[in-house]
C-alpha cells in the first residue's frame, strides 16, 4: 500500500508537468508534433488525477505509519505545489489575461505617440486601432468593428497578428488562450473546445479539426500612418487591470526586445529575421524586411499573381496589392502610388476617384514561423 501512495504521487507530479509542458514554449516542447497526445492528456486530465488521487488516498495510511513522517509529508507537498503552480501560475490564460474593458478614442485623445504600431481593421466605414504593444500581451482582443464581430490576435513568439470573425459553422464563438504549438499561440473554443492555430485560424486537433476562422481583412501601420489615411479612426487604449504587463515603451514593436523568444535578428532570413509574408491562393512568398527597406517597393509574382508590396517612409507601416498584369509596374514616391497616371494613397484609394487597387494581406513575421506554417514558400531574392 505504501507503493501505492508514492505511485500516486509520482503520477500526479508527472502528470501535471506534461499536461503543460507540450502546450507551453519549453525546452524541445515546440519542436515535437505531439498536439494530439497534448489534446488527450487535457481532455482525460480528470480522470488521471482522480486515479493518482485515489492511489495518494488508499496508500496514505501506510505511508504515514512509519518513524519519519515528514518524509510521506514532504513528497505530498511537493505533488501540492506542482499541481497548483502547473495549474495557476503556469495556464497560459491566467499569465496573459484579457482586457477587462475595451476603451477606444479618437485622434485628439490617444495617447500614444506616433511612432506606435497598431493592427488596424476597417468595415462598413469605422476603423479601429489595436496597439502591438498592447495586444502582445493579451493575445487576443474579440470586439466588434463596424457591425462586425472581430477576434484580433498577437503571437509575440512569430510575431503575427491575424484578424478573424469568431464564427465557427456559422454560430459566434468564445476563445480563450490554451497554450502554443511548434511556437504559435493556440486558442480552445468555449462550445467543442478544439484547438485552433493563431497564424492561420484553423482548428488543428478537436472535433472540428480542419475547420478554419473566416479571416478579416486589416493592416499593421504605425498610429501617424493610420490617422493620415484615416482621420477619423479610433484607438484602443490601455486596460488600467493589465497596465502593468504592458511593453509601455514598444521595445517588442520596434524589434528591441531581448528575451529569447521575442528577440529580432537585425542580418536577413535567420530565425528571428523579420519578413513580409504574401499568400495568392495555395502559392506564398517571403520577403526580407532588410531589403524592402532599402527597395521600398517591390513589383512582383506569386504563383501567376502580379503583385506590389510597398513600405511606407516610416519604415514601419507596408502593404500589398495585386497588379492587374505583368506588363502593369507600380511607382512609389511621397508615400504615394502611381500606376500609369492615377495615383494612390497608402490604402490603395484612387486620390482622384473612389476606385480602390485590390488588397492583399500582408504579415510581418519571424522567418522561422512563416517557414514553419508556409514550408513550400519561396524567398524573395
């Protein structure tokens, strides 16, 4: 019986490590393919810790029963300790918390300078601003944009923000942050809890394994960008509950951060490189942002696409648009574009007309994740 009681103990110990460790960025954890033993060790956890707990309880009386016991003691406690520091301090969605009020303000009351970066998402005539530097931390932001039902998500580890309808066959949904894989944030729906993939909003283990988010169009530009061409956009501001957690001086947005995950390699395509990635269709393309700053634009193809990807004089804001051909090459000067002899702004608007050029989204992104989730992608060179 006494065996019993320090298998139990083992068992809740390991248990509760590896219930964690498969979902959270430790060490050889993001390199395995192991999302489907990590689904299953969550979705049975109850019923290990009720077989470990029942072992630590029929074996407890005799392991009590002997001179030292400070020693039966002290290995309950530790199994105590792991189970609340695995399942407290260490839950993803209990270290990144969620705003507990969204508050957003127009031009004349942000507070932010001008050089802070935002993702931006226009529908039906409003426009709305989630700081990097905010959203880094909380992940994802659901709101509502013009009528629209929006989940706004940061991965701090790629560096990808991605827009989505929190619609799932149809129906709203609630998401809350579970953990990541092979590096990128995962979110567990509130109704069948699947897991889906920040990068690319599809559910990657689950009953709706396969399903995948509608995406939302949006834009990463810096705030003096987004009031140029949007005078009347609004900005949220920052959670007063999770002030303390925020990058308050945008070391992360502007590439300065330090910590081995979030850290930025100034030279070109190594890990933590920074890229413009494009996807037409089933082809995708990457494009170094060492060499987009020195081009500012590039006329170019994906798969049988003609595309431009441009870089605004800020060095901070970008975007893409299709070419109507091959033969058709766009021209950048002022932060204007010129095709033939229209001109347009940075949003692609036609300055002389309400004719829009067609959009496409563009991701600024750690080369390692966009090779990671686009492995038959092709490098601008």
């Amino acid at each position: 019986m006494r065996k019993i009681f320090y298998v139990g103990i083992a068992g809740v110990i390991l248990f509760e490590i590896l219930n964690v460790y498969f979902i959270m960025p430790m060490p050889g954890s993001q390199r395995m393919n192991s999302i489907d033993v990590a689904y299953f060790l969550y979705g049975y956890r109850w019923y290990f810790r009720i077989a470990f707990g029942l072992c630590i309880s029929i074996g407890s009386i005799n392991a009590f029963q002997i001179k030292h016991k400070w020693l039966p003691a002290l290995f309950l406690a530790a199994a105590i300790a792991v189970t609340y520091l695995f399942n407290f301090e260490m839950v993803a969605d209990h270290m990144f918390m969620q705003p507990e009020q969204l508050t957003f303000v127009s031009k004349d009351k942000n507070k932010l300078n001008d050089s802070s970066m935002v993702v931006a998402v226009e529908n039906n005539g409003e426009v709305k601003a989630y700081p990097m530097r905010y959203i880094v931390y909380h992940h994802q932001v659901q709101d509502i944009v013009g009528g629209k039902s929006v989940i706004v998500t940061y991965c701090s580890v790629c560096r990808t923000g991605r827009v989505y309808e929190p619609i799932v066959k149809g129906q709203p949904e609630k998401f809350r942050l579970v953990g990541m894989d092979h590096f990128n944030a995962m979110f567990e729906d509130a109704t069948t809890k699947s897991w889906w993939r920040q990068v690319n909003g599809e559910a990657i283990t689950g009953s709706l394994k396969g399903e995948a988010l509608p995406e939302v169009e949006s834009r990463q530009l810096s705030i003096k960008k987004l009031f140029e061409l949007y005078p009347n956009a609004l900005v949220m501001q920052l959670d007063k509950a999770s002030k303390s957690n925020y990058d308050s001086i945008g070391k992360f947005e502007h590439g300065k951060s330090k910590g081995d995950l979030t850290r930025t390699d100034s030279t070109s395509w190594k890990d933590k490189s920074w890229i413009v990635g494009l996807q037409v269709g089933t082809s995708s393309k990457a494009y170094d942002w060492n060499t987009l700053k020195e081009m500012r634009i590039i006329n170019d193809k994906i798969g049988k696409t003609p595309i431009a990807l441009v870089l605004s004089s800020d060095n901070q804001s970008f975007v893409a648009f299709e070419r109507s051909s091959d033969a058709e090459t766009f021209a950048f000067r002022n932060d204007t574009l010129m095709v033939d002899d229209k001109q347009y702004n940075f949003s692609g608007r036609d300055l002389a007309t309400v004719q829009q050029l067609k959009k496409i989204n563009a991701y600024q992104e750690f080369w390692h994740s966009w090779r990671t989730f686009h492995p038959q992608t092709e490098q601008y060179k």
